[in-house]
C-alpha cells in the first residue's frame, strides 16, 4: 500500500505516521527527516540543504526528487511505503508518477489532514521531538509522562530549530504558494481523502485507519 500524507506543517503527519506505518507495518518516509540527518552529518547534502531549511524554504526539486527516487527503489518499499512532506510542488507530485510508472507502481491513497492555519502556530512552537527515536510530543496537547524524557525509549526532547515563530510563517507562507495547490492535483486523479486534523490524535489515527483500509469514505 503506497500512501502519502499531506497538510500543512504542523498538521499531525508525522505523529500520525507514527501508528500508521507500525500498524501497516510500511517504512516512513519522512524527506525533513532525510534532510535533518544529513545536515546532522555534515553531509554535502546536509550543508546544501541547510540554507533553505534554516530559513523555512523549500529545497529545490531536483535535490528533493533525487532523495526520494532513491529511497523508493529499496527493497523495503515494494510493499509500500508511506511518504511524509513529499511531494511539496507540482513538479514533485509529476516527477513522483514518473517514478512510481518506472516501478511498475502507483499511489493508492493521499490523505489530507486538514487543521486551521490559525492553529498551526502553538502546535510548532509547542513541538518537541526524541532525539533518538523521532517520537513527537506536544508540551500541551501531547505532553510526555516526564518533561523532556521520550515515553518510549528515555531519550532527551528537543525543539527543532524551524520551529520558531519567525520560520512558521515563512514555512506556512511556503505551504500555501507551492504546496497547497498539489490538493487539486490529487483531487482530479481521484484518490484524495479529507481527514479534519483538528480532532484528538487517537482519533484521527483511528479515522486514517479506516480510510486505509477502505472502509471508509
Ligand atoms: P507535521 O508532521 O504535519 O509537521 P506533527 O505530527 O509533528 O506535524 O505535529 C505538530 C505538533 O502538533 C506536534 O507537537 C504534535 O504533538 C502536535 N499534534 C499532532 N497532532 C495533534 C492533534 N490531533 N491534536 C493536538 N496536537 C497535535
Ligand atoms: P518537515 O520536517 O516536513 O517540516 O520539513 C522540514 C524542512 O525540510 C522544510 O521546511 C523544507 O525546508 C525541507 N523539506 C522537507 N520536505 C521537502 C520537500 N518535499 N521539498 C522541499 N523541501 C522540503
């Protein structure tokens, strides 16, 4: 099953991706999360990268496209995947049919989590994030048992350097320009599926699962 998920920064994905790819049992492909890695590193990928995330813009297509045709091609994806922040422009979603015609493949389902610009500020500013697992808590709406330990392995929390209040409105600014309009992309071919965000986050896990499964609309 080959799935990806969509909304703006700050809509859930990751935290729903969390239960998703353990109950699909599908690999998380997260290209901010390739990204970050690799400016972790040092990499010269990482250093390329490292200009346009710092500043909350998009990496270029072709950097971006060439990360995912990558990844796709490993062995862990030929029975599906879930893709998390990609694609992110027209020129993305093309280039990602292009390769999934070159597997042989397609996208069975793009979910939409829908949550109100207004919101996505306090969710970003609030996030934190395990530094050795990726698990993602919220200091108000997704608190760990203790401050800053990760629930699931003890890790440290951190704050991603993005998630300034600076950066959010550039990030959200570029959301609207180049990633919004990807939704009638996905609409006119037909496997788009709305999802209200804004709900608890075990129920919107539960009303993703559904539509996953096709047992709902
Ligand atoms: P994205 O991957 O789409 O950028 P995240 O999954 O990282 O978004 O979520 C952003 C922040 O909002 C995190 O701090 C997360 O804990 C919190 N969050 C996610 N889903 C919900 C929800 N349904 N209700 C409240 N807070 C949420
Ligand atoms: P995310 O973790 O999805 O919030 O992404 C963090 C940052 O990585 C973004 O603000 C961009 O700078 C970069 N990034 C992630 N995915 C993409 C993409 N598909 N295209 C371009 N840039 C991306």
């Amino acid at each position: 099953m080959n799935v990806i998920f969509m909304g703006p920064p700050g809509a859930g994905k990751g935290t729903q991706a969390e239960s998703i790819v353990n109950e699909f049992q599908i690999p998380h492909i997260s290209t901010g999360d390739a990204f970050r890695l690799a400016m972790k590193q040092g990499t010269a990928l990482g250093l390329e990268a490292k200009k346009y995330v710092d500043q909350g813009l998009l990496v270029s297509d072709e950097i971006t496209i060439g990360i995912v045709k990558e990844r796709l091609q490993l062995p862990d994806c030929k029975s599906g995947f879930l893709l998390d922040g990609f694609p992110r422009t027209i020129e993305q979603a093309e280039a990602l049919d292009k390769i999934m015609d070159s597997l042989g493949s397609s996208i069975d389902h793009v979910i939409n989590l829908h949550v109100d610009r207004s919101l996505l500020l306090a969710r970003l500013t609030g996030r934190r994030i395990c530094r050795s697992c990726g698990a993602t808590y919220h200091v108000l709406f997704n608190p760990p048992h203790t401050e800053n330990v990760c629930d699931k392995c003890s890790g440290e929390l951190y704050q991603r350097s993005d998630d300034t209040e600076e950066k959010v409105g550039t990030r959200l600014d570029e959301y609207l320009n180049k990633t919004a309009p990807l939704l009638s992309y996905y609409r006119n071919k037909g496997n788009l599926r709305e999802v209200n965000g804004e709900q608890e986050i075990g129920t919107v896990a539960a009303q993703i699962s559904l539509l996953l499964r096709g047992q709902a609309k």
